[in-house]
C-alpha cells in the first residue's frame, strides 16, 4: 500500500511537471511569434514597395522597437533558465541604491514627461548600501519602474521610497491608477501570469517581469510583497539584507 501510495504520487508530479513543460513552451512560443512576425511583416512591406516611402521611417522604427523587444525576451528567457537551473551566480558588491535609483529614473524621464506624471519622494531616499549583485538589482529597480510608468495615467504620480529598517534596506513604489485585484495579487509573481482585466491590455508586456523580479530578490534573501486596493493604486516594497545574508 505504501509502494502504491508513492508511486501515485511520483506520477502526478511527473504529470504536473509534464504540464508545466507543454505550457512553457506554448507559452515562449507565442511571446517569441509576436514580434517575429510584426517584424517580418513590416520588412516585407518596405521591400515590396506596399509601405510608401513617406511611411518608411515610422515603420522602421517599429521595427527596430519589436527587435529590441523580441532581445529583451531572450535575456529574459536566458534568466529564467539560469534561475530555475540554480546556475545564476551571484557578482556580490556594495551598491548604493539611492544612486542605482536616480540613474534608473533618468532613463523614463522622457517617459514620464510626456505623461505628465509626478514623482514624489525623491529628495526623502535615504544614502543606503547593500551587499548585492548590482546588475540584477539594476533589473529589479528599472522593472518596477517602468510598470509604475507603464500603468500611472497621464497626470498620476508615482511615489518612490528608500529606507533603513533594522538590518534590512527597504525600498518602495507606489504608482496611481487602477490596481490589482486581491484575487490577482498571489499570482503577478508566476511566469507568464498578467493581470489584463484590471490592469489593461498590454501587447508589450511578456508576463514574466515580476517573475524574474521575484526570483532575483529570493537569491538574495530578501522579499518582495504588493499592496492594492484594486482601484486607485499599486504598491511593491521590497526588502534586501543589508549585509546580502538572510536577516535573522
């Protein structure tokens, strides 16, 4: 009975990771086809003459957006598969992450200036240093901002926090607009998941940010937890060791 029990139970988790495998590759598939076949789509168009030469330079740019963002989802992917084969090494050094987030920042300025949106708590971050890989922090930092500007409304305002709490550093941003429901809120952080229904459409969005976001603070022992009231606002706070050790 128990040789049974055991054996049952070792093929259900070979059938669910037989799920997830189909679904993954479903899933990549689909986010790699988009912008392949925009891309191909509009190279075609311009080197059979169907888009005027007026038009040539708009799609072009579209173009080279789609590249980069079919690159984007590569590096993601690499990521993802170093993740979840315990083979992403960590490149440990002390950051300053109250630099790390003005640089970020600097980069949706213009972003940020064409929908008008305010920024908040910038002159309230306060001088904090951890024990970090600063490139995937960088990673960490600019998805959250870009989701905040992504999802603030033309005239919101995004609010960004940094602060030493005990013997972690914890930083914060909240965006406005309409937020995550409470039934969505448990699953933003699982590969390939969006919140399309409250958070709108977004064609550019591969479902997989949080995710990555998620599994770079879990290596370095730290959390990341969101607030919403599924209407007027989002927030994530995240909260990394100071010293890039589990806090006891």
């Amino acid at each position: 009975g128990t040789l049974t029990v055991a054996f049952n139970a070792m093929a259900e988790s070979l059938s669910q990771n037989e799920t997830r495998r189909r679904d993954f590759v479903a899933n990549v598939s689909h986010e790699l086809r988009t912008p392949m076949t925009t891309i191909a789509g509009f190279a075609d168009g311009l080197l059979d003459g169907t888009i005027p030469p007026e038009d040539e330079e708009k799609y072009l740019r579209i173009v080279s957006e789609e590249t980069k963002r079919l690159s984007s989802l590569v590096v993601a992917m690499l990521n993802i598969s170093k993740i979840e084969a315990g083979k992403l090494e960590l490149s440990l050094t002390r950051v300053d992450l109250q630099h790390l987030i003005f640089s970020i920042l600097l980069g949706f300025e213009q972003s940020v200036e064409q929908k008008k949106v305010k920024i908040l708590g910038m002159d309230t971050l306060a001088a904090v240093k951890v024990t970090a890989d600063e490139t995937l922090l960088h990673q960490v930092i600019f998805n959250l901002v870009d989701n905040a500007v992504k999802f603030t409304p033309e005239g919101g305002e995004i609010t960004l926090s940094l602060s030493r709490e005990g013997s972690m550093a914890v930083f914060g941003i909240r965006n406005t607009g309409r937020g995550i429901p409470e039934a969505d809120r448990e699953l933003i952080f699982d590969r390939f998941y969006k919140v399309d229904k409250s958070r709108g459409l977004d064609a550019k969005s591969f479902g997989i940010g949080l995710y990555i976001v998620k599994s770079i603070i879990d290596l370095h022992h730290g959390t990341i937890n969101v607030g919403s009231d599924g209407e007027t606002y989002t927030a994530f706070t995240v909260s990394l060791p100071l010293d890039g050790t589990a806090a006891e």
